[in-house]
C-alpha cells in the first residue's frame, strides 16, 4: 500500500490487510457496525479518516503513541518528506517489515 494512498474506499483497505470489519475498525475506535455504514458510503468524518491512515496505512500503534509523537510525525511528514520516508522504511526493517 502507498504511504500517502487517499482514504477513499476503506473496505478495500481492510480486505488488502486481510483483516474483519471487526479487527479493522475496532483498532481505530469504531464499532463493526460504524464501519460498515462507511464501507457502505456514509460519509467518513475527517478523524476517523485520519486515524484509518495513521494506523491502517502509516503503520502507527494507537496504544503507544503520545499526542506530542503525532505531531512530530505530522510535522516532519510534511516538512522533511526524505528524511520521513527514510525513517519509516528503516522503522520498518526493525519490526520486521519490509
């Protein structure tokens, strides 16, 4: 998946991660039955969309991220998107990913 891949279709989302609507949405906060009314086309609120990217596309866990951790990512994200890479890809081959 792109790191950057617009939230448009999450149902396609949670079927690449190979994950149920429960696992999917539960990880974000949002019940089974919340989430399919979006995978259905209900309008996304900008928060849930936000947190779908931060944990389903960026990789990021809720549990043990801090509010001042989200804005460093955010601010480095968009200032420094080489070095943000970079240190996601190494992030990445630590934790075993590719």
């Amino acid at each position: 998946m792109r790191p950057f891949e617009r939230i448009s279709n999450p149902r396609q989302i949670r079927h690449r991660l190979n994950l149920n609507q429960q696992e999917f949405w539960a990880r974000i906060g949002v019940t089974q039955s919340g989430g399919s009314r979006y995978e259905s086309g209900r309008k996304m609120p900008k928060p849930v969309r936000e947190l779908l990217r931060l944990v389903h596309i960026e990789g990021v866990e809720l549990a043990a991220a801090r509010g001042d951790d989200l804005k460093v990512v955010s601010l480095l994200r968009k200032s420094n998107p080489g070095l943000y890479q970079r240190l996601r890809k190494e992030a990445g081959k630590k934790n075993g990913k590719k």
